[in-house]
C-alpha cells in the first residue's frame, strides 16, 4: 500500500466538500443548496471508493449517516449552518471513539496500522504477542490514541463554535482551515513522537517492531 494514500485520501475529504461549496457560491447558487451539493459530492465519493473496493468502512458509515440525519435536520428547521456541523461531528465523534477505545484497552490506532500492514502475517504475529508482553509496545499506541482523541474532539469543538459565530460563507473556508491546521499539527506530533519513541528504545524488541510501522 501507498504510504501516501490515507493522507492523500484525508485532503480529499476535508477539501472537496468546501471547494465544491465556493465554486457553487461563485456561480450564485444559495447558500444551502451549496452546502448540500459540496456534502454530497463528497458522500458520492465515499460510495463510489466502497463500491470499488466492495466494502464500506466504519468511518465511510458514519459519513454517510452524519449526512443523512444533518441533512434531514436541516431541511426541517431551515438553518444551513446545521450543514456546516456535519464535518465536526464526524471529527467529534471519531474523537469519543479514540479516547473511548482507550478505556477498553484496545486503542482504534492499534486497529488501523495493523489494517495498514494487512499482508504481513508474520509482522502482525510479532506485533499481537508484543501487545500481550510488552506494557510499552500498548503505551505507543494508547498514548497517540489518547493525544489524537483529544485534538479532534477540541478540533471540533471550536469548528462548531465558529460556524456559528462567523457569517456562513466565512465559517465554510474558516472551519476547513481549522481542520487542515489540526490535521497537520497531529500528523506532526505523530511524526516526533514515533522518532522519539525509536530512540529512547532503539535497541528493545519494542523499537525494532515500531520501526516497521506505517
């Protein structure tokens, strides 16, 4: 698999939907009706990834279902602004899973690079015994979950208070930036802490395993 892909594939998500919307707004359409075509187009998206790949994944579910409640939501109280907190909500939501899957021991993170490295049945196997064996091996992956839960959930927090502070047409492009900071300062915090985690155990069975780590 592309080590790109997954990131190629987040900056499609976050940046079509608002691209389609000021494109849609420039040609004058109203304001809901351009928030309605951007989700859709990216909801569109999703359909057509799972229909190629045959599957539809837990975060293309919760998509699709964000979109049909905000949308419904919406056309029942008139407010285009319910529209805008669809994208949060997802976020806040992916947020609450993260940090939730901590309390049960089986951080969501842990799930995901193992998906990643789906081919690689004797990696899997050494990794599935050093969860079992190694308390610092789970701390990696508890520690990035807790840090990632926390950053989306206050991510979406402040997209939510904005879109609802800020004109309509403001708070699209000022949430979308929100969302792009957010994901870049994770994706940086991530970046440090598997180097750092490497060095301090560089020479343990713990940093050989993390090394080989999408």
């Amino acid at each position: 698999m592309d080590k790109r892909a997954p990131l190629m594939g987040l900056l499609w998500d976050i940046g079509l939907p608002t691209a389609v919307y000021y494109v849609c707004r420039g040609a004058g359409v109203e304001v809901r009706l351009a928030l309605i075509t951007g989700g859709a187009i990216a909801l569109a998206r999703v359909g057509f990834i799972a229909a190629s790949r045959r599957r539809l994944d837990g975060l293309g579910a919760v998509v699709a279902v964000t979109f049909a409640l905000v949308l419904a939501v919406s056309a029942f109280t008139g407010d285009p602004r319910i529209l805008l907190v669809r994208e949060p909500l997802v976020s806040g939501s992916l947020g609450l899973l993260l940090l939730g899957s901590c309390l049960l021991g089986r951080p969501v993170l842990y799930g995901l690079v193992r998906r990643l490295n789906s081919g690689k049945g004797e990696l899997l196997a050494r990794w599935d015994e050093l969860w079992r064996t190694e308390p610092s091996f789970r701390r990696v992956f508890t520690m990035m979950s807790l840090v990632w839960g926390a950053g989306l959930l206050t991510e979406a927090v402040l997209r939510i208070s904005l879109i609802y502070l800020l004109p309509v047409d403001t708070a699209a492009g000022t949430s979308t930036l929100v969302q792009l900071a957010t994901v870049v300062l994770l994706g940086g915090w991530s970046l440090w802490y598997r180097r750092w985690r490497l060095r301090t155990a560089a020479s343990s069975a713990v940093g050989a395993e993390l090394s080989r780590a999408r």
